[in-house]
C-alpha cells in the first residue's frame, strides 16, 4: 500500500474495515487547528526566549517555579478557550466503529474526551492534573473563566510589553536569570510569572500534572500503549513528528508486529521511511475523509452546527 497523496486509498479503507484492534496515535499536530500551538511552534512572550524542551524540566521548575508555572497556566487558559476540531471527532467516531479502538496520545489539553473519546491513553499527563511536587497530593486549581481571562489577557498585554522591549538588546539567547532580572523590574508582568499555589497538605509548591523530559511516564499509560501497539492490526499516526521517545517508538512496535501502520500529518517525519501509507495534509481534513470513506456516516464526524 506505499504511496503518499491525499484521497484515501481503497486499500486503507479495507483495512480500516475488517480491522478488530486499532491504535490511533497523535501528538500537537491534531490540536493545531483548535489553536493549540504545537511543540515545534515558536514561544510567545517571556516564554520566546526559551525552547519548550528547556521549560518542560524539572529543573527549569526548581529554578524558575514562577515562569513555568505560569507558561502551564497560560497553554491550560489556552486550552480551556478552545473546542475539539473536525479530527477529534472523527476519531472519536472511530471509536464509536471499530471493536476495540485505543486513542493514546502525547497531548497534555483533553480535546480528545470534549470530542466525546473514552479511555484516552496520556502517555505525557495533563495539563488538568496538577499535583503537590514533594507529597504528590491532587491540587485543584480554579477554571473559572474569570482566571481564564486573567492569565490570557495579562500574557497578551506582556507579550506586546515584551515584543516592545525585546528589541532593546537583551542578547539573544540570553538564559533565563539575565532575562528574569532585566525584566523583574517592570512589574507589569507579573501575569506572565504566576507563582505555583502551595500544597494544601505540606506545603510545597504544586507542579503541573505533565511528564516532563527526564521524568519517566505513567508506568499504567505505558504499558497499556506499548500493548495495544503489539496487539492492533492497524495504527495511525497522527500530527506527531515523532521524536520524543520512548512515545516515538509506538509506530516502530506495531510495524514490527506486523500492523499496518498510516501516517497522517501535512509535513515528512522519520516516519515516512516506515509508514506504509503516508496521507501528507491536515488531521481535520482527512481524517473526516478517512471516517466517511471507511463507514459512510459522512456527517457522523462533524458536531451539532457542522453536521449538514
Ligand atoms: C524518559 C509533556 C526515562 C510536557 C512532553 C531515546 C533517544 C533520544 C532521547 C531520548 C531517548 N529516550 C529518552 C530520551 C530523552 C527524551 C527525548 O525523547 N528527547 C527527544 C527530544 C530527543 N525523552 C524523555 O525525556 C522522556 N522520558 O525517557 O524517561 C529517561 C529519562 C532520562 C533519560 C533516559 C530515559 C519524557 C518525554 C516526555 C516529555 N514531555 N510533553 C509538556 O507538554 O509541556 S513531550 C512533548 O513534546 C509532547 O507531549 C510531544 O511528545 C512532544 C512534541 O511532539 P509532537 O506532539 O509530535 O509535536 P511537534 O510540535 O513536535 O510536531 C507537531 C507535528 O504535527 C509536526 O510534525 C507537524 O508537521 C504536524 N502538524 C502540524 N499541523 C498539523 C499537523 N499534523 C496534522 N494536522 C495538522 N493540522
Ligand atoms: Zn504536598
């Protein structure tokens, strides 16, 4: 079935048909077009400076509690304004149309489950778990939209103060204490810097429920992937560029098991060397196609206004 082009070959639909296990995998790329931004995307604001694999350490918390913090505040506001897109609810149709059909993903926002999937495997966590950093106790933090808007609006009025600022020569790539202390003094943004909240039962500062790089993943979200992956007759990879391991290593597992293994994302990857199928263009165009193709429940993908 080696080909790359857009329409969905009849071989994959026959495949997607008479498939009894199905692995959907994905990564930012399906949250693109809900506005999420991806890895790959550059930072906005105070965060421009950094590259998300820097922030996404557990160091980088030790040492800058306030900027991290505030960077997870300010993607989880981000993900609570947005909706699921037209690729969220195709596979979650999918869901609704193979035996047994596991969505594992490397996303941190629940767009997944908003588009109605179940039993969503979070190999890197959420960004709606926080938990204690020292006693791991949960930490419920508010989701009204009143903070919504106040780490929004406060991040979009430093963005612009820093844009304005950056170009007064903080050198490029300066690391993060000469750019802390160069901006500490202008208090206005203290939006962007947003101190974690204090455990309620020890004290400590509370951390993001995400995997960060360094830290291992939920042994139970690993090995429950890892197993479908051996299991499924067919796997997809969705909007993932497939180099943060051990995730990355997913689609290997289930072409060495003899699965098909299909590909949808607009750019190459290492992937596409292994992939027998690669359906180069956006998750939200084709993965509809790919649901209507395979089921003819051409609407069944689209939610409440989008359904004709
Ligand atoms: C670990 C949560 C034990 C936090 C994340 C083996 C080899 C090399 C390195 C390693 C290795 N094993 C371990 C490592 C180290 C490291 C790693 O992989 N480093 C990489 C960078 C080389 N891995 C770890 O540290 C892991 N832990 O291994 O523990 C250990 C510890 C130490 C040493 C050894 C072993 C933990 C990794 C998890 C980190 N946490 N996220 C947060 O979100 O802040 S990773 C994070 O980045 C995401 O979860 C995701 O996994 C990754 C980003 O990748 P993508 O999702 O693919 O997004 P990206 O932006 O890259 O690409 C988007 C794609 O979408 C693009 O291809 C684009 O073309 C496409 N796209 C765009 N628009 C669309 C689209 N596709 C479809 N439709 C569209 N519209
Ligand atoms: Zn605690």
């Amino acid at each position: 079935m080696k080909n790359t082009h857009h329409d969905i070959p009849p071989a994959l639909i026959e495949a997607l048909r008479n498939a009894q296990r199905v692995v959907v995998f994905t990564g930012a790329g399906v949250s693109a077009e809900s506005g999420i931004a991806t890895f790959r995307d550059a930072l906005t604001g105070l965060w421009s400076r950094f590259d998300a694999q820097a922030l996404a350490t557990p160091q980088a918390f030790r040492e800058h509690p306030d900027i991290v913090w505030g960077w997870y505040e300010w993607r989880r506001a981000q993900v609570l304004r947005a909706a699921p897109n037209a690729a969220h609810y195709a596979i979650a149709a999918l869901q609704r149309h193979v035996p047994a059909l596991t969505i594992v993903t490397q996303n941190v926002d629940d767009l997944h489950e908003r588009a109605g999937a179940t039993k969503v495997v979070h190999l890197h966590g959420s960004l709606h778990a926080p938990r204690c950093s020292a006693c791991g106790a949960p930490h419920v933090v508010d989701d009204g939209p009143a903070t919504v808007s106040s780490v929004i609006e406060t991040h979009a009025e430093a963005h612009a103060e820093t844009r304005a600022e950056t170009h007064v020569g903080t050198p490029a790539g300066s690391n993060a204490d000469t750019y802390a202390d160069t901006h500490a003094a202008s208090n206005a943004d203290e939006g962007r810097r947003i101190p974690p909240p204090a455990c309620t039962q020890c004290g400590a500062p509370v951390r993001p429920g995400v995997v960060w790089f360094g830290e291992s993943l939920p042994s139970d979200a690993w090995s429950t992937a890892l197993h479908a992956a051996q299991q499924c007759d067919l796997l997809f990879s969705i909007g993932t560029s497939a180099l943060v391991y051990p995730a990355a290593e997913l689609p290997q597992r289930a072409l060495a098991a003899g699965a098909t293994v299909v590909q949808v994302n607009p750019n190459a990857t290492p992937l596409d060397a292994h992939a027998h199928c690669n359906l180069h263009g956006a998750a939200a165009d084709i993965m509809p196609r790919v649901l209507a193709a395979a089921f003819d429940q051409r609407d069944e993908g689209l939610k409440g206004d989008q359904a004709p």
